[in-house]
C-alpha cells in the first residue's frame, strides 16, 4: 500500500498542503485532481524527496520513503527532466542504470519501452529534435524503464496526440495488471473517469473529496435531472423554484435541485413548455463532481 499521511506544507505564509493523505493499493490507479495550484505536484515532490514536508509522511509497504525505496519508483515530473543533446536510446537506457539496472538490462528495458512506446524509428534521434509530445513520451519510458514496484506520474498526458494518449493509458494499465499501484494527476478528467480505480479532488490543500468514482457518483446521486423538451423556449427551467441550470442545448436541460426543489414541479413546468421526451434522474459526470468539490463556499454557507 503506498500511503499518503498528513501532509502538511507552507511555503513562507502560503499553506500549500493541509493534512492531505490517501492511499493507494497496489494494481490499482489513482487519479489525483485539483486545480493549478492545489497542492498535487507539492504532495508528488514530498513523496520524491524533492521537497520536505512540514509535517506527514509518505509510505510504501509500511516503511516511510527514503532514498533506497524512491529508486524503486518510476516517477514522471510535470517539467521534463530530460537531456536535449542525448540519444532516445541512450537516455532511456541511462535512466534504467541509474535505477540500478546493469548494463544489459539496461540495454534491453530501453529497446522495449521505446517500442512499446511508439518512439522505434526515433531511437537514434537527440530529444531536442522531437516535438513535445513525442518528448513527453520518452520521459514517460524513462518512468517505465527500471520496472518499477511504484508509478508516481504528474501530468502524463499533457501534450499528447490521442494515439499518445491511448497507447500510454494501455501501458499504465498493464502496470496496474501487473501489481504496481499507479497514482497520476491530470486536468483531462474523461481521462481519469476511464482509466482510474479510485479519485482524489485537491482544493486549497485539502482533500475534500476521495473514492472510486462510483462511490462520489452515489454521493451526488438524486441530485440532478436530464429534461428533454425539443420545442422547448429556451431558459424555461430558470422560472422554476429551487433549481440550477446545469447545462442547456437544443432543448437537452440538465437540472440541479437545490433549496427544496422539486421534480414534479420541474415535470409540470417541462409539460407546460413543450412534449417532454425524456425525464430522468442523472449521475453526475466526474467534471460535475469536480466543480462542485472545488468551489469556493460563499460567505452565507461559511456563516452557516
């Protein structure tokens, strides 16, 4: 189990992370989400060593993070830390050696990511002469390449073509298969939606949401209605009580109820606009869930 425990960290009077912790299991991915700024690459930096934390700690089986254990994990920083003058081949092969791998393996583990990765005919080439998104995939092999028990991924997929995308979300998932717990931040979060076991929403440093996706679907369950009226006039729902206007396109309506609002009232106003054909409760998408863990609570609902 790779845990993350209250972790708490100020940069001067800027508290950046407060409390934070999750965990996640090993063969299972986790998408960690939040806004620029939240805290996620801070919280991924802790767990690398690269920055210390105020308070908390980072753990992998038990046993707090220290440099033997974070050279047993394959991490991809959101800055690329690759070496522009350097051979694909050879960078991929050298990141492998510095994770403790002969020369051999080496050797071999680079050849195999390279493939697997799309960059074959690129292998010759310095990493200066390619385009970001094929960079960005030669800093994901050099993730991959020490087969690491742990994958810590900040931004994996910024910058890539869909092909990319696809072919770095099946190698992530055959290193869930495989056992390697995967933690990966990213602001595409169909991405996350599709790919991840388990969610964690970052918001002014704290965790305010955490779950498989299923689970934070439930807790919004109940919540929200798809109305479709298709000679509906348009903004019919804002006259009625207790309800927010989600979304709203060629007489598609998505509905939050709110303040005691009521479907049938909802129902009775759809009816009185047009032929409804559609009228149903809807599961929250993982953008919806996103935005409602992420606001910022007004002054009333502090108050209250």
């Amino acid at each position: 189990m790779l845990e993350f425990d209250g972790l708490h960290k100020s940069f001067g009077g800027n508290r950046v992370l407060d409390g934070v912790g999750f965990t996640v299991a090993p063969g299972s991915m986790f998408g960690f989400c939040g806004s620029n700024g939240a805290g996620k690459t801070t919280a991924m930096r802790i767990a690398m060593g690269l920055v210390r934390a105020d308070a908390g700690e980072v753990r992998w089986r038990g046993s707090v993070l220290d440099q033997g254990l974070r050279r047993r994990i394959g991490y991809m920083p959101e800055e690329r830390g690759l070496y522009p003058k350097m051979k694909v081949g050879e960078q991929v092969a050298y990141f492998a050696r510095l994770h403790g791998l002969d020369g051999a393996a080496a050797s071999s583990a680079a050849d195999e990511w390279v493939e697997r990765l799309g960059l074959a005919a690129r292998r010759g080439d310095p990493v200066e002469k390619l385009s970001l998104g094929n960079q960005q995939r030669v800093q994901l092999a050099a993730a991959l390449v020490s087969r690491p028990e742990v994958l810590i991924l900040d931004e994996p997929f910024s910058g890539l073509d869909p092909i990319g995308v696809d072919s770095l979300a099946e190698a992530l998932l055959g290193q869930a298969r495989a056992g390697v717990p995967v933690i990966f931040s990213s602001h595409q979060l169909d991405l996350v939606e599709r790919l991840c076991d388990s969610v964690g929403i970052l918001a002014r440093g704290r965790m305010v949401a955490t779950g498989s996706v299923e689970e934070l679907r439930r807790r919004g369950a109940g919540r929200l209605l798809r109305v479709v009226v298709p000679d509906a006039a348009p903004h019919w729902a804002t006259t009625v009580p207790g309800v927010r206007v989600v979304s709203e396109q060629a007489g598609d309506t998505v509905l939050e109820l709110v303040d005691g609002g009521d479907d049938q009232a909802v129902l009775a106003a759809a009816l009185r606009t047009g032929r409804v054909t559609h009228f149903a409760w809807q599961q929250p998408t993982l953008v919806e869930l996103f935005r409602e863990a992420v606001a910022v609570p007004t002054p009333q609902e502090v108050a209250a």
